[in-house]
C-alpha cells in the first residue's frame, strides 16, 4: 500500500497557492506580466526543495524563468513568512511541457471524428501514473532499439521495484544486450520470443481460472487471443500493463509492437522534445535530464522500494545521458537524485569502470577508421565521419565499439556540430549528432525522421551510406549558416 508523504503534499499546495497570488499582485517584473498559471508543484519529502511547474500563454517560457529567478529571494522569503518557517525551500521554475502538450492535444482532438472503440492520447503528470502501478499485477516493459544505458536502466529499475512488492515485472528486449551495459541485467530480460511465450502462458493460466469459476470448459476454446477487445481488463487476470521506456515512438520498438500492443494499457515515459505521445498514458517531461530520473520520482511517488540494484540500474540511466553529468541537461535536481541514488547504495565504481574504463581494441580500430574519413565542415566548426558495415564486420566491433564516436568527434576545437554515420549489418543507416552552439541537432534529425534532444539528437533511415552523408553535409552546411534567418 502506498504511504503518502502529506507533509510534502501540503507544502506543495501551500507554495503552489501563493505563488497564484503573488503573481496576481506582489510580482511586477514585466516577464511575469502575462498569462501564467502554477501548473503544480512538487516538494522534496524533506522539504529542501521544490520544483514550481508553469505554464504561459503569451511571455516567452525562457523569459518567465528568467523573472522568477530574479524574485526568486523575495518570493522564499513570502513563504517562508507566510507558512510560519524558517528555511523555505530552495525552488526551480519548469514549463510544464506535458500541460501544453495535453492542451495541443486536446484541441486536436476535438476537431477529430474519434471511433468510440479508439482509445485517445492522454498525456498525464508522473503523479497520474501511481495507480496504474497499483491497479496491474503483471507489466512488461520495452527498451527501445539500439538500447542505451537510460532505457535499459530505467526498465529494469521499474521491474526490480515492482518486483519487490510482488508483483511479476520483465523487460523486453529486440536486441542483445550491449556489452557495457549486461551488468544490470540482473535476470530479467526476455528477448520477443520469450515474451511472446510468457503472455501465452498469462492466457492459459486465466483460462484455466475461468473454467474453475465458471466450470464451463468451452471458454478457453472459444478465446480470441489475438481480438483486442477481448483483452481489454481491468489489470487482473492475464491483462498486463505496458511500459515503454525513453519512447519517442512505436518505430522505436522495432519487432515488439504486437506484443506492446497486447497491452490492458499502456505507459510511455520519456523526456525527448520529439517524443510521440503514442499510448494511452503518456509522461514526458523535457525536463528531466534522463528518464531514469522520471522513474526515481514515480518510485518515491508510489512508495517503492529503491534497493541497491534499483539505484544502479537508475544511476546508469542517469550518468550516461548526461554524459558523466557534463552535458548541458545536467541540472541541480539532477544531482539531488543522483546523491539519493548514491546514499541508497547505487554501484558507481563498477558503473563506471563497465561503461566507460571497458574498452575492447576494435573500438580502438573503429575510432581509426572514423578518424580516417573524418571532415570538417564550415570552417571547422562541424566535423562528420562515417564507417560501413563491411568495415565494421571486418574489425569484429559490436554495436557498442561504435558507440561515443560523435562525442568524440565534437570534443575538437572550433567544432560547434559534429555527426558519426555507421551502416548496420541490414543496410539501415543510423548517425549521431552532437551540438554544443546554437544548432538544434533534434531539429536536423527531425528532417530524416528521428529525433532526440538540442544538443543530442540522431536518425536511422534507409541507405546507400554515401547519400545519407552528403544529405547530412548539406544539412549541417545551411544550419551553421542560414540565410536570411532561416
């Protein structure tokens, strides 16, 4: 049973309902001028801290940032005087991207002729996601292709947690493991034929059940696996809960989506600015410097346990996508859990030897031969490099000798923009962008459909490896320098 932290809760509340009325009549900086709303707000359970969530209809979001932080001294002190405490809480201001993105979407929607039997999109706040982690029994959750240590991490972080109250947790996989990253494994994974084998096996046990209820024998027989509406539960019996992690749409599954969509529901947590809000409950915080930190605050939330393996498994989702916590997403809060994770026993040492101290000499080779076809663009300041996927074979590299190679790549001198382009056993075409100026690499990748963040973003499209690298020259090319603004 979920304990609520009431404390946390009222202090939320309080901060949330001042702030309303100080921005009616105490706060005149001009940036602070428009339609705001207080979203909502959520407090550290020791009362340290607290993150305020905004939303703003006409200033621009990074202006209102900027004129809360200047009141940022006065509006403590209002608190602090008017709640009757000593140290108010240290605060950060976030736009509430899921609100804005519920009002989009439900505007959307109500120029839409949606079938009853669709389901529409919802996109939720984290807290909005505690039931469904009561109400089902069974969860699967799903990494997506080409698997990294925030998706990983964050999947099995859930899992072992769920797992120590109960409940029956796996995560599905579409690819072996990448070296680095099988000390979290931890036993429960499953790869599609696996998963696909243990939901017929949820099915049989219900049938069986039914058929003691009811003794009627000819349910089981008369049971559509494969109807959807027939799978529709409530979170009992073989209905299991779907939970795609770092999801930034179904083509991220890739070879799971029957068995995603086999789903009671689903879950899709994420913090990519081009995430697709494809499920039927969808988090997505821009935010959040990695989901692994959505998952520590839903683990807090729902009151789950954080054992020592839950702590890695959330540590390595974190360290990696903030690249050792040096990249810009890297935020105050972002060290806050990374500290919690610590104190509960995260492994950083062996995190950090099997990720980045474990290098195999055909990564060594990759780096060679990505050196070798090396070009900088714009006077220097993009730099692009590419291997194929004979090349790859020959060296004997693995998916993960290949990874790293843009950061490396950026880390020149003069290089604002950098790319690294490989070509997969069949035949796709993946690049990695890094960005460290003004270029919007998610945009960039937008264009060749994928996505990502500003300052980290990649793409994966059909070949040949040539086309794919000059179309990206030219990208780079005009992004470094637009004409005319554009």
């Amino acid at each position: 049973m979920r304990r609520t932290n009431h404390r946390g809760e009222k202090l939320s509340g309080e901060i949330k309902r001042i702030l309303s009325e100080m921005l009616q009549r105490e706060l005149k900086d001009p940036a602070l001028s428009g339609i705001i709303s207080i979203t909502h707000v959520k407090t550290a359970d020791d009362g340290s801290f607290a993150t305020v969530y905004f939303t703003s209809l006409e200033e621009d979001e990074t202006d209102v940032i900027k004129g809360f932080e200047k009141a940022k001294g006065f509006i403590r002190s209002e608190i602090g005087g008017k709640l009757g405490i000593r140290r108010a809480p240290e605060l950060r201001f976030v736009a509430d991207e899921a609100e804005k993105y519920g009002v989009r979407i439900d505007r959307l929607l109500s120029q839409l002729d949606i079938p009853r039997d669709e389901k529409p999109v919802n996109v939720i706040r984290l807290e909005e996601a505690v039931p469904l982690l009561e109400d089902y029994e069974r969860f699967l959750l799903f990494t997506h292709i080409h698997m990294d240590g925030d998706t990983l991490g964050s999947a099995v972080a859930l899992a072992l947690a769920l797992r120590e109250v109960g409940k029956t947790a796996w995560v599905v996989v579409g690819e072996e493991l990448p070296r680095t990253l099988q000390f979290i494994e931890y036993g429960i994974t499953k790869d599609t034929a696996a998963a696909e084998a243990l939901i017929a096996e949820w099915y049989t046990e219900s049938a069986a059940a039914q058929d003691d209820d009811d003794d009627d024998a000819s349910w089981a027989d008369d049971y559509d696996y494969n109807d959807d509406d027939d799978n529709e539960t409530d979170g009992s019996a073989e209905g299991f809960l779907g939970v795609a992690m770092d999801y930034a749409g179904k083509d991220r599954l890739e070879g799971r989506e029957a068995i995603f969509d086999r789903a009671a529901a689903t879950l899709c947590m994420d913090h990519h600015v081009t995430s697709k809000p494809e499920c039927e409950y969808n988090v997505i915080e821009y935010g959040a410097a990695a989901t692994a930190e959505l998952v520590f605050r839903l683990l807090k939330m729902a009151d789950l346990p954080i054992t020592e393996k839950v702590a890695t498994a959330l540590y390595v989702g974190i360290v990696t996508d903030t690249g050792r916590f040096q990249y810009s997403n890297t935020t105050p809060e972002t060290m806050e859990i990374t500290a919690a994770l610590m104190r509960a026993g995260a492994d950083t040492q062996k995190s950090y030897q099997e990720i980045f101290q474990s290098v195999r000499a055909e990564k060594l080779l990759v780096e060679r031969s990505m050196l070798d076809s090396m070009e900088l663009l714009s006077g220097g300041r993009a730099a692009i490099a590419w291997i194929d996927a004979k090349t790859i074979e020959e060296f004997g590299a693995g998916e993960d000798e290949t990874d790293g190679m843009s950061e490396k790549l950026r880390s020149i001198i003069g290089v604002e923009v950098s790319a690294f382009i490989k070509e997969r056993p069949d035949g796709k075409i993946k690049a990695s962008m890094r960005s460290v100026a003004e270029v919007d690499v998610a945009a960039i990748a937008a264009m060749f459909g994928g996505g990502g963040h500003v300052r980290a973003a990649g793409f994966t499209v059909d070949g040949p490896l040539d086309e794919v690298v000059r179309n990206l020259k030219e990208k780079l090319e005009i992004a470094l320098n637009p004409v005319d603004g554009k």
